[in-house]
C-alpha cells in the first residue's frame, strides 16, 4: 500500500530533522554513505519525488522516473551530463543527480527551478506532492535546511542503477541481500513491464534496510542510555545510603543530648523542691519566734506601765506627806 502525500511529507521531514540534528551536535560533520540518515533522506526523497508519477510512458513503452524531472527542467544543466554517464538506468540517473545536488548544496534550487517547468508538472497526476503547489512549496523549503549541510556523496564507484549505497554493502565484500534492479541500457529498463515495478519494490526494500539500520542506532544509543542511567542510579543509591547513616549517626547524638538535659532538668527540679521545703521551714521557725518576742514584749510593756503608776502612786504620796 503506497503512502499518502502527507505521509511521505511528514518522513522526509523527519529524514531532515535527523539530518540537522546532527548537523547541530556537530557543525563540521560530513554526511556520505556510512551515514545511515543519508540512505534514508535519498529513500524518502526517491519516494516524494515517484508520488503520483504517470508512469505511462512514450507511443515507443518508455517509462518515466523522477529523473524525467531533471532533465525536462534543468535541460542543459551540466550536472545532467554527470548523471547519465554514471549510471545506465533512469533510477541509476535519478540518484546519481540527487547525490550530485546534495553535494553541491543546490537540490532546493534545482527542484524549484526544475517545477517552475510546466511539461514537469504535466508528468505528474493531480493530487501529485510535485503538481500541488502547497506541497510542492512545503517539499521545497523543508530541502532548503539541507543546503548547509555538507554531503560527500560520489557517483563514481558505486553501482546506483542497482541499490543506494551503504556502509552495510560499502565495507562487505559479499553481496548484500536486496532485491536488485539488472543493469539494463536505458530503453530496455524504461520498456520493462512486466506487471511487477522492481524499481518500487526495490526501493521500498532499501527503505526498510534504513529503517532497520537506524533502529539498531536507536536501541544501541537507548542501551547505552540505560547502563548510564543504572550507574548512576546506584551512585544515587549509595549516597542515599550514606545519608541515612549519617542521619542515624546524628539522631543517636541528639537523643544522647536530649536524655542528658532531661536528667540536669529532674535533678534541677529536684534541687528546687528541696529549697522550698528548707524555706518553708525557715518561714514557720521565723514565725514561731516573732510569736515569742512579740508575747515578751507585750510582757515588758505591762511591766513598764504597771511601774509607771507604781511611781504616781508614790509621788503622789510623797506629796500628801510633805
């Protein structure tokens, strides 16, 4: 089942988004074949290139490839002559022009000067992300964030008219198991048609060899994530464990502080009762003393008094005498 336009829209943009992140980590980064982001942009961009192409070809069975696309709108272009000496098929074409404009940073240029070309527009069918001219403009800007980025991507070397290269059949000397296109001369691959597209399938298949690739990137990155994050759990979890003991360590000491204020304090307490006691009985002897000199005064006082009347008594006596 062949993707929507939106769908092939939303995965090149995601093939881009991958491109400038990494480009963003790492500015002087140059991307070729042993990048498996590369393989996946030049897929992503073979299949928005094929979408709603009318594959029907000449009166003579021609069939058109997104090739057509070049060298219909760019007709004189010096570049077209690179491409169709490096390969014998439209598809082998198609890609050695893709890796020749990423490389010279012009595919955002080209691709727009290419749909500004009515008989390009007129290979597609409607509904086609090149014959729209929103999807067309979407498609163009989101190729003008590649144009910083530097790709090193050679035609030369590299058998295009059979698969995109890879760091996978780039470093084996084993042929790598695809679904290969044969290198016919360009009338008969453009007449082939047989009911099966072998070019689709074929593209279709190097998708999912990038899709694989790029997950084992992903499960190896996340792998390494994880035994990061499990080390530094554990260091979390020691240090944790070094806290608690120092805690446990502090708490012993405070309760060891707080059991010996509570004996000063039952001590002072105590201390404090006593004083009352010996106060209180110093009060009630202190009473019990005034009470006694309070009564022997009281007794010296009647003794005065009754000696003063004694001596008024005799006076007067001594008077009546006299």
């Amino acid at each position: 089942m062949s993707l929507s336009a939106y769908e092939l829209i939303e995965e090149l943009e995601k093939a881009v988004d991958d491109l400038a992140k990494a480009h963003k980590e790492d500015a002087n980064i140059c991307f070729d074949d042993d990048k498996p982001e590369v393989r996946w942009l030049c897929l992503s961009l073979e299949s928005a290139f094929r979408h709603g192409l009318n594959e029907k070809g000449s009166f003579f069975g021609g069939r058109k490839d997104y090739f057509d696309i070049f060298s219909i709108g760019l007709k004189g272009n010096p570049t077209l002559k690179q491409a169709i000496a490096a390969s014998k098929t439209s598809q082998g074409r198609g890609r050695a022009m893709l890796r020749l404009l990423l490389s010279d940073s012009t595919l955002a240029d080209s691709l727009q000067t290419a749909c500004s070309n009515s008989k390009v527009i007129d290979l597609y069918t409607e509904g086609a992300i090149l014959r729209e001219k929103h999807s067309q403009a979407q498609l163009v800007d989101m190729l003008y964030n590649l144009t910083p980025l530097k790709f090193d991507l050679p035609i030369t070397g590299v058998d295009l008219d059979v698969e995109l290269p890879s760091k996978v059949n780039k470093s084996t000397s084993e042929p790598a198991l695809s679904l290969s296109v044969p290198a016919y001369d360009d009338d008969e691959a453009e007449g082939l048609n047989n009911g099966v597209d072998v070019a689709e399938l074929q593209a279709k298949l190097e998708q999912a060899e990038a899709q694989l690739s790029k997950a084992q990137q992903e499960l190896a990155s996340s792998s390494s994530s994880h035994q990061e994050l499990a080390s530094k759990l554990e260091v979390i979890e020691k240090e944790m464990s070094n806290q608690a003991a120092q805690g446990d360590e502090v708490a012993a000491k405070h309760q060891q502080s707080l059991q010996h204020l509570e004996e000063q304090l039952s001590g002072a307490q105590k201390q404090a009762a006593e004083l009352a006691q010996q106060l209180k009985t110093v009060e009630t002897e202190n009473a019990a003393t005034l009470a006694q000199k309070e009564a022997a005064f009281t007794e010296v006082s009647n003794e005065c008094t009754a000696l003063q009347t004694q001596l008024v008594d005799e006076q007067a006596a001594h008077q009546i005498t006299s």
